[in-house]
C-alpha cells in the first residue's frame, strides 16, 4: 500500500490551527509570529512534510529556476560562467538547470522550448556557431515575459541584455604584445567567422598590425575551428610555406595548443623563433611545461555579472520598468614563456 503524502490539512489538524495559517507559516508571512512559524516548522519536519513547489510556483509566479544553454559543458569557460551564474543566484534560492546544443541550433531551439514548458525564470544563453537568425528568440520575447540573457557569443536583439568581454581590445593587446617583442609575420588563426566574437578577435589583430604599420597579409589569416588537431593541421600548413611566419595569434587556446605541439614536432624554439599566444586562458595554458601566453575571459565573473542583470531585471519589471543592458568586460592579458622572447 502507497504511504500517503503529508499535506498542510494534515499539519492544520494536529495543530489545531486553520490551513491558511499553516501555509502562510511555511511561507515566512509577515502577519504569523515567529512562534507560530518555528511550532509549524518543526510539526512539519516531524510529519515529514514535503512542501509542493510546483503549487508553491503557480501561486508566486516563479519557479526558483533559471535555465542556462551553452555549446558544451566540458569545457573551462562555459563550466566556470555556469559556476558564477549558480554562485550569484544560489543565495537568492534559484536553481540552475544545464543544457548543452552542441553548437547545434535545432538542439539550442529545442532546449529553449523545453525551459520555457519548464516556466523557468529566466534564460541565459551564449548561442552555436550556426546560430544565424534570431527570430525564433524574437518570437519568443513577443509571446512571454521569460527574459532572455545573452553571455559570450551572442547577437544584438532588441530587449535582451548581453554579457561580453572586448573581444577586440584582447586581440589587439595580444597582436600588440607580440609586435613589442619583435615578432613581424604575424599569423592568425581566426576561429568561426560565423560568430561575432571570433569577428571581434580578427579586427583586433588587424588593427594592431595597421596601427604598427606592419603589413596585413590575406594569406596570414588561417580560417580554423577551435580544435588542437586544427591548430596542429594549420601549423603543419604554415610551415610548408618559402616564408615562415615567425608568430601565431590564434583566437582559441586550444589551437594555440595544437600549434605548440605541432612546432616542437618540427623542432622549432618556442619563443626564439616563433611566438605563440591563445585567446581564453584556459587552466592548461599556465601549467604546460612551456606555459602558453593567453587573454583571459574571466569567465566566473560574466557569469555572476549574468546572474546579477537578471537579479536586477526583476527589480526593474516590478517597477513596471524593463532594462535593457549591454555589459563588456575588459579583457586581461597573461603573458608568458610562449611569447616571452625579450628578458
């Protein structure tokens, strides 16, 4: 035989007291004596009471959960944003569910549908590389009050905050750092173009070149993912050429990576003759035996930044006010033994 759920009915009648007060006690209301609150509390604990959150959230209008969509989950920068959202909405009573699309956009649309059938409380979401048209995002936005975040990778649309860090000022800072240490064929490895960070990261190195009157060169530019065995596939590329690139600015660490293991292959010094620096500052770069140069996202504070926006939009919507924030983190730059070629 099924053992019956306890229910406030239950807890009303062994106290004595009326429904109203024992839900009103369980909810912390202003109006029930801190005496009443602890003696329901406890009665509660005894009677192994387990309060329903899915009534709790139909009559508050929230669930206490928030929904976060990133490509995946395995790696340090998108795990560390999830850590800061969590960190900054956990003490407020939210919880977090995860999923990823796999840089998949029918998958990233799916997972939305599924979080707004789940009435979480808000979306955060840094999109796929084949995320190309927003209008699904903007039909949402017309048919519900869930608001939306952007971190990362992201796309201007009307109404949603965005959390980003300058992609372009890190690039420039790493081109530039390369530059004052004498490096001049400068290589890039650029990342999806389809994405606007990637975009972002590829002006910046060609505004370092132009600004240090260092010649822009098409070929220099190698369009890769942002994978160790394409770092190592377009390293293998460049050293094919008559003229050798003498450093590699690659907009992902892990490319930086493939580069790296590719040029100790060829039994090439790393920094003497070619320099070397990734974009992300990934946990591997500073603890390789020839630590990588690399531009650091702090990823745990865009996702606390992230967290807060929304803290922030229900203070605005209670107001009857909706703000709309484009945040940009200021990027910093780690140099180390990969580009460190003057002492």
């Amino acid at each position: 035989m099924t053992k019956k759920n306890t229910t406030i009915y239950d807890i009303s009648k062994k106290l004595n007291v009326s429904v109203a007060t024992v839900s009103r006690a369980l909810n912390d209301h202003p109006r029930i004596s801190q005496e009443t609150k602890e003696l329901v509390a406890a009665t509660a604990k005894e009677m192994n009471y387990k309060q329903n959150n899915l009534a709790k959230a139909l009559q508050s209008g929230e669930t206490k959960t928030v929904g976060v969509i990133v490509p995946y989950i395995n790696t340090n920068f998108f795990s560390s944003v999830i850590r800061g959202i969590e960190e900054e909405l956990s003490p407020h009573g939210y919880r977090v569910i995860i999923c990823q699309s796999h840089d998949d956009v029918a998958i990233e649309k799916k997972q939305l549908n599924t979080l707004l059938h789940t009435q979480v409380d808000c979306i955060f979401i840094s999109i796929s590389r084949n995320t190309t048209d927003m209008d699904y995002v903007r039909k949402i936005l017309s048919t519900t009050n869930t608001p939306i975040i952007l971190f990362d990778r992201k796309k201007d649309i009307p109404g949603v905050s965005t959390i980003t860090i300058d992609d372009h000022k890190g690039a420039y800072q790493a081109t530039e750092h390369l530059i004052n240490q004498g490096y001049k064929n400068i290589c890039h490895f650029s990342g999806d173009q389809n994405l606007e960070i990637y975009q972002n990261r590829l002006n910046g190195y060609l505004d370092a070149l132009k600004d240090h009157n260092l010649p822009i060169i098409k070929e220099n530019i190698i369009n890769t993912g942002s994978s160790i065995e394409e770092g190592i596939s377009a390293m293998k590329s460049l050293w094919k050429r008559k003229i050798k690139p003498d450093a590699i600015f690659s907009a992902s660490d892990f490319t930086a990576l493939g580069a790296c293991k590719e040029i100790k292959n060829l039994k090439i010094k790393i920094p003497e003759d070619i320099g070397v620096i990734g974009f992300s500052n990934e946990p591997f770069t500073q603890f390789m035996e020839l630590s990588i140069s690399s531009v650091d996202q702090t990823p745990v504070l865009m996702g606390k930044i992230s967290g807060n926006v929304f803290l922030e939009s229900i203070k605005d919507n209670s107001s009857g006010i909706s703000i709309e924030k484009k945040l940009v983190l200021t990027p910093t730059l780690h140099i180390r033994q990969s580009s460190s070629r003057k002492k």
